[in-house]
C-alpha cells in the first residue's frame, strides 16, 4: 500500500469517527467529555468545536485537562484560568488530571500508588494546589464530578424520558392494532384466515367503486377525485371550445376561398363546415386520451393503498394485489381506450339528430343576435360597409360551427 492510499485510508477513518462522535454527542441524553491535553490551545482544539456545534450554551459538555506534568513554564496560569472556567465558560466546568505516564507503566506502577503520585503532585505544585483545593484535580474527583452530574442529568432528563417512553409505546400499540393478531398456527385456520383476509379486501374495494364506507376503517373516495378530474375534463373542452370560436373567423374566411364553388353569399359551404369540424374534433382526441389514462393512474393509487391498509404486515399479498391491481388497471384501460377511439371516430362522421341540431342553432342564434345588437350600438357607422362583403356566408358559417361544436360536446 503506497503512501496516497494510506493517506486515504486515514482520512476516511478519520471521517468515519468524527460522524460516530456527531451521532453520540448529538443527543440531548448525552454528557459530552472533552479531554485536551494542557499544553494544547483548548480554544482550538477540534474535539471543543465538535461539542460546541451541538451543545454551544455548554450545558452537557464537561471540559478535562490531562499532562499537566508536560506545561511550559510560565504558562500555568493560563492552565488554571481554563480550570477555573475564566476563558472558554461551561456550565460544568472543568477538571484537571494526571494520569500514569509511559514510564510508570514500563514500571507496572499500580493505580493505587498512581493514584497517590498525583495527589502528591497537584498537593505541592506552586500553580496547582488551589485547583486541588477547590475540588478541581485527580482522578478520584473526577470520578465524583461525573457520578454527581450523571445523577442530576438523570433527574433532569427522566420526565422527558417517561414521555418517550409513552409515546414509542403508544406509537407501537397502534403499529400492532393494525397488525392484528396474525396468522394463526394451524394449517386449516391459516387457510380460513387468508380467506377472510383476502374476502375483506375484495369487499372493501367493491365498496370503493360504489363510495360506500369500508371495513377497514379507511376513508378513501375515489368519487371525489373523478369529479375532479372530470371537471378539468369539461374544463378543457370549454376552454378549447372557446379558443375554437376565435380561431373560426381566421379560418373561416381561408376555407370560403378554398372551397366556396358557384353559391351565392349566404349559402353555406357543407364541405368547408365539415373539415373545420373534423380538425376540432381530432386535436381532443390524444388529450381524452391522455385524461383516461391520468385517471386511471389515479384510481390504481387508490386501489394500492387499500391493498396496503388492507394487507399490513403480509409483503406477499400486498404485491400479489398490487400485480393484480396493475393487470386489471391495464386490461380495462386498453379496451376504455379502443372505446374511446371508436367514439371519436364516430364523431369523425359530422352527423347529429335534427331537432337536437335545430334547438343548439336557435340557441347560439341568440346569443348571436344578443352580441351583434352590442356590436351595432358601438359600430352604426360601419354595418353598411361591413355587410357588402361575404361576411354574410360567413356569419352563417360561424354559426353552424359553434352549434355543432356544443352538440359533439354537450356543452
């Protein structure tokens, strides 16, 4: 292994334990120790800014000095500001401890006699006797610091806890309700259990395509949504009946020219009024389409989370309904559509009952006349010029257009 992937294999360990810290002293149940030598900068130190990050009002971090043996000298004073909690405040504050160095372990130096030494060293040391005074050295005051700060954490933290506790329970008693008691142990009460289970849903879901209430206790309406959709639906068609009509005086006037044969103004071009019928009627065809099978997506959400609720905790039936789910949505959607295509197709044949027509035409005539009388009060002056050209075969034209577009369309 070359020095490149040493490097990397460092730096990746060294990520790996720094997330593993995170995840630790992230928890708000967690006293977090950080240990700094003392002839460190603690301002500096990474393991400070790990637990300021997660704690920065400093109420879980308990700060600990070690080597004080290893200070520079004229630097003391600062190692007891620090102890002291005058430079970078906690609300635990800190402590300072010396612990067995390479030496006395080469030594077998028990911990009974370390124990002593450093006493010893912190009882003498010219700068470091009043922080053993004070209760802020050794090891064994360490010991005492944190069992009295881990009993007040535990004090502080147990409502909360109880309240955890009680809500993962409830949370847990609601999974299981809806997990029910299980399939039982023998083979024929399995079989009877499947049945009922598969029998529930199988009645759920009928009770879903009639908008009736389910056994499961789930309200799913799938009504509601094809309301929705159809209303988009009828939406659409106004909107495209509309952009119809404004297309029509444009295009009117181009197909008179195209195909208007020895007739005089006034009489209607059957062919021109039926390929401009023909072109609106094939541009909604691939949105109808389109609209079909979005709702028929939409329905199957609604059947794969019944089969969910239905199913909760048995994998292998949900997939089973959801590959059914899936079969039937395709196969009925295949034939909705050729239905769909046939009906346009008929509608391809510009044909409608006479007395059906007749009414849509008087109609639309009426509302004409209602705009046309608008038109004239704003525009006296220009009727005669306007009337001289072939605007009468058109006006007419227009009229038989919009009539059947609300015909195909009910509308």
């Amino acid at each position: 292994m070359n020095q490149v992937q040493l490097l990397a294999l460092f730096l990746l360990c060294r990520v790996t334990i720094k997330r593993l810290i995170q995840k630790f002293i992230r928890r708000q149940e967690t006293i977090s120790l950080v240990v700094v030598p003392s002839n460190v900068d603690i301002a500096t130190t990474e393991a400070l800014k790990m637990a300021q990050e997660v704690d920065p009002d400093g109420e879980r971090t308990l700060g600990i000095l070690t080597k004080p043996d290893l200070v520079d000298k004229g630097t003391e004073e600062t190692v007891v500001h620090v102890v002291c909690n005058d430079i970078i405040p906690l609300k635990k504050g800190y402590m300072i401890v010396r612990c067995r160095g390479q030496q006395e372990i080469r030594e077998k130096v028990s911990l009974t006699e370390a124990i002593e030494r450093e006493k010893a060293f912190f009882k003498e040391h010219m700068h470091f006797h009043t922080l053993y005074s004070d209760g802020h050295a050794t090891v064994p005051k360490l010991a005492e610091k944190l069992t009295l700060e881990l009993v007040h954490h535990i004090e502080k933290s147990l409502p909360r806890l109880e309240e955890q506790i009680e809500e993962k329970l409830a949370q847990t008693q609601v999974e299981l309700e809806r997990y029910g008691t299980g399939p039982p142990a023998d083979a024929a009460e399995r079989f009877a259990f499947l049945t009922e289970k598969v029998t529930a849903f199988t009645q759920d879901a009928i009770s879903v395509t009639k908008g009736e209430e389910l056994k499961c206790g789930e309200k799913l309406n799938v009504f509601s949504m094809l309301r929705k959709e159809f209303g988009n639906w009828n939406l659409h068609l106004y909107n495209s009946g509309e952009n119809f009509n404004r297309r029509i005086d444009k295009q009117v006037e181009k197909h008179e020219e195209m195909y208007r044969g020895r007739e005089l103004p006034g009489f209607i071009n059957y062919k021109t009024f039926e390929i401009m019928v023909k072109e609106q009627i094939k541009k909604l065809e691939e949105p109808a389409v389109k609209k079909l099978k979005d709702i028929g997506d939409a329905v199957k959400k609604v059947f794969i989370q019944l089969a969910h609720i239905s199913f909760t905790g048995f994998p292998n039936l949900v997939k089973a309904a959801k590959a059914n789910i899936e079969a039937i949505k395709q196969d009925k959607e295949s034939i909705a559509e050729s239905l769909l295509r046939v009906q346009f197709k008929m509608e391809m044949l510009v044909y409608s009952q006479d007395s059906t027509y007749s009414s849509s035409l008087t109609d639309t005539k009426t509302e004409g006349d209602e705009m046309d009388d608008d038109w004239q009060k704003l525009n006296r002056n220009k009727i005669i010029a306007y009337r001289m050209d072939n605007r009468a075969t058109l006006d007419e034209l227009m009229l038989h257009l919009k009539s059947y577009y609300k015909v195909s369309f009910h509308l």
